[in-house]
C-alpha cells in the first residue's frame, strides 16, 4: 500500500493526476508492478 498528501492543492486535476502517476511509479521501482491501483479521495464539489 502506498500513499501520498497532495503536492498539488486548489482544483488541477492534471497536476493531481502526474502527482498520482509518480507515486505509483516509485511504489513500481521499489516492489515490481502493482497488481492494482486504486484512487481515492474527496470531492471539492
């Protein structure tokens, strides 16, 4: 399991996606591929 607190903050959703990216591109160099990848969070809405 691996996690991460937002570098990105406010509403950039592609920013917060290359944030998500890179966390589980290091979780993969670390462990080998993630047989899963599951994205939580909370809406802003």
């Amino acid at each position: 399991m691996g996690g991460i607190t937002r570098t990105v903050t406010g509403w950039n959703i592609a920013q917060a996606i290359d944030n998500q990216t890179a966390a589980l591109d290091r979780f993969e160099a670390a462990f080998g591929r993630a047989r899963y990848a599951i994205a939580e969070g909370r809406s802003m809405g």
